[in-house]
C-alpha cells in the first residue's frame, strides 16, 4: 500500500523558510521532507517528556 501524505498549509516567515532550506539542501532533503524530519523529532521529543500521543486510526 502507498503512503498517502495529507496536504498542510503552514504560514511561516520568508526567514524560517529560506533557513529550512538552507538546512535541507545542507542534509540532501527537499524542504519539505526537512520540515517533516523537524517535526517528527519535536514531537518524538514531546512525547518522551508527556507520554505517547494516542490517535485514533480510521479503517476504510
């Protein structure tokens, strides 16, 4: 089964974003897949401190 990534507008700064990409081309990644790494680790981080985060997964 492919992965399916929902679509996320997210407004940032022109300096945040020319930084991440910056920081991506740095580490061999599209922007896009940088601010997916840097949000899996805030939130890996997060959750190490509060506890897991439960979801809910939808069946078809």
């Amino acid at each position: 089964m492919a992965n399916y990534y929902s679509p996320f507008s997210l407004r940032v700064s022109e300096e945040i974003i020319e930084k991440m990409k910056r920081i991506a081309a740095a580490n061999h990644r599209s922007a896009n897949k940088e601010m997916e790494v840097a949000l899996e680790r805030y939130i890996a981080a997060y959750e190490r401190e509060n506890g897991m985060i439960a979801i809910k997964k939808e069946e078809p």
